[in-house]
C-alpha cells in the first residue's frame, strides 16, 4: 500500500476587485475543496500527487499520470445546522441538499514512438468549487430598536421632506414602508412635514424573526490536457468557465410583544429575494516533476476568473397595524414600481490569481 504525504501552499494575489459590494466578491472569491472523495479526504492537498480527475481543477498537469481512459462521478449529499442566539434566545435550523461534484471523462492517448513523450491526456469533467446552499434562523423580543428604523433613516439621510418622494423614490425600501403605513409623517403645528415615525414602538416589546435562507452554488465546466514526459515532468493546462447560480431569501418578521391591540401595530414582515447568475472564464497551467521516484514537486498557475454577473431583486412589505391606515393587512411589492418587474443590476466581478506550490512524498 502506497502511503501520500501531501502538503500544499496556496499564494493568493489580491488585484483590485470589483463588485457591487465585498460581500459579493467574497462569495465568488472564497472558493471550497471539492472534487472525488480521495481529494476531499486529504483536505484539496493533492496539487502533486497526479492520477487524480480533480487535479484537473487545481493542477491540470496531474492528469498526465493516466495512461489509460477514465469517466468520474462524484455525487454528494450535504448536510448543514446552524444554531443561533439574538438576545437570550436560541434557535436552530438545518439545510440539506444533493449535489453532483467532479465528474467527467479523461482520454490517455499513448505514444508509441521512443521520444520522451510518453502520453498525452485530455480531459472534460465539471466540478461543483463553491455550495450557497444554507439556512439561518433566530428570533428573540427586542426592547431597544426595530428594524423599520432603516427605512427612517433612508429618507431622513437623504433630506426627503415631500411625502410623493417618500412614497415613490425608494421602490426597495422606505416607499414600501410609506404606503403601507409602518412608517408615517409626523406634522408640525403649520401642518407641514416635520419629519417621520415608525408606527412599531420598541417600547412595548418586539418579537423579532428572521430566516435567511440561500441556495445554488458555482460549478466549473474544465476542458483540460496534459503531457507526459519520461514520466518524470508532467505538463498540463485547462480553460475553466465557472457557472454561477445564487439564491437568498430573506424574511424577516417584527410583531407585537405586548398583545396590546389598541396600539397601532401588530406586526410587519420583509421579504427580500436576490438572485445572482452568470459565467466567467479563467485559465490555468501546472507541472509536476518527480526528482525520485518517491518525492513529487508541483506548482500551479490560475489567472483571476472574469465574471460577468447579473442581479435581480425584489421587496415585499406586508404590515398589521390594527387599523391604523385602514382596517386589515396591507401589502406591497418592489414590483409595483416597475410593472411587475424585479429590480436588475449587471456588473463584472474580477477575483484573485492564485499561486499554488504543493509536495508530496510517497512511501
């Protein structure tokens, strides 16, 4: 039995980075260990080892070691819980999802001639590199703030005094709040606008709720090749396009603490949903060389991955607030503002280059 000893360092270079905010660049940046079940068992260490389909995505010079044909399948099953505590009070939730990793075909073509090439390998496989497939929940009776105060703060930072700004400038926040009444003018002794409220008073208790959960992942599609050289220098290469599939819904609920039900609130719930898609491209080359027969050196190369990203966004805001406004609940959506439509950003999303130096000593 052959016993690896692998070690690998990873040099990350960090460019500017451009994105709509760090969360976003940190998700598509942050990328996981994946691939077959030998790579994950050794930690994603296996940047020298060679004869393994995942080297395709770290260092594509490992599959040069095959000297035969080969198709990979790598089905997974993760399992998450999360547990939380906001304001002495715990909670729990749990996400579970089916995922394919690292699965493909490798082609070995041998070179019967008595030059130094000794094959050649091409390979075309997919790999699941990042999972967003989560669940968060916690709640607890919050006696200092609400979270209606942000949508305040939207049209008090922005000096909004006119209530038809209020109710249609912010079609993703304050204007929500606005024309369903969670928040609402308060007047001076003129009857002009001298600023805003909320109608959810921290002062008696507010029961808060929030569960955010997310879902999708980023997927490599690799076309990669390598060549063999007196079994000794193995040299490879791979032009990777990465698939980006995120998901967040976010709904978070505010309610009465108190069972007062003359005081002009009930409760408000949020519902917030974004969805990221797109593509990028990236390249990357490697080697591995074998001094003795035993100790195998690589290094790998991956240029920054160029994305091109799309959002899409929407806003709901339901409200209770016993009959204030006008009896019964009261709802609206970002969509109202656009025909329906969820808001869309496009941008571009630059990430790292990556420097990988690995070893590995075989006995």
């Amino acid at each position: 039995m052959k016993i690896l000893l692998s070690i690998a360092i990873f040099v990350v270079a960090l460019p500017k980075i451009y994105a709509q905010e760090p969360a976003d660049a940190l998700r598509y940046s942050w990328i996981t260990q994946s691939g077959t079940a030998r790579n994950q068992a050794i930690g994603g260490a296996g940047g020298s080892l060679g004869g393994e389909f995942s080297t395709m995505f770290m260092n594509p010079a490992g599959i040069g070691f095959y000297k035969t044909s080969e198709f990979v399948i790598t089905p997974g099953y993760n399992m998450q819980k999360s547990k939380s505590v906001y304001k002495e009070t715990n909670a729990s939730a749990k996400s579970n999802d089916f995922n394919l990793g690292a699965t493909g075909f490798l082609f070995s073509i041998p070179n019967s001639n008595t030059s130094k090439v000794k094959n050649f390998t091409v390979g075309l496989g997919i790999n699941k590199t990042a999972d967003f497939n989560s669940k968060i929940y916690y709640q607890g009776i919050n006696n200092n703030s609400s979270y209606s105060e942000k949508y305040l703060e939207e049209l008090i930072n922005n000096n909004v005094t006119d209530p038809n700004k209020a109710a249609t400038d912010y079609p993703f926040g304050a204007s929500l709040a606005f024309n369903t009444f969670l928040i609402d003018t308060t007047m001076a002794e003129d009857s002009s606008v001298s600023g805003y409220r909320s109608l959810a008073d921290f002062r008696y208790g507010l029961n808060q709720q929030n569960t955010i959960e997310s879902s999708g992942g980023i997927t490599d599609i690799a076309l990669a090749g390598a060549v063999n050289l007196s079994d000794k220098l193995f040299i490879g290469g791979s032009i990777t396009v990465p698939v980006v599939n995120f998901k967040r819904k976010t709904s978070f609920t505010e309610s009465d603490a108190s069972a007062n039900t003359t005081n002009n609130f009930n409760y408000f719930e949020v519902d917030e949903t974004l969805q990221t898609t797109g593509f990028g491209v990236n390249g990357k080359i490697g080697l591995i060389y074998k001094p003795v027969e035993y100790i195998r050196l690589g290094l790998a190369f991956h240029t920054p991955t160029f994305y091109e990203l799309t959002d899409k966004y929407t806003t709901e805001i339901i409200t209770d607030l016993d009959g204030y406004g006008g009896a019964g609940t009261k709802k609206q959506n970002s969509g109202d503002f656009n025909n329906g439509a969820p808001g869309e950003s496009k941008y571009n999303l630059t990430t790292p280059y990556r420097l990988i130096a690995s070893a590995s000593y075989v006995f």
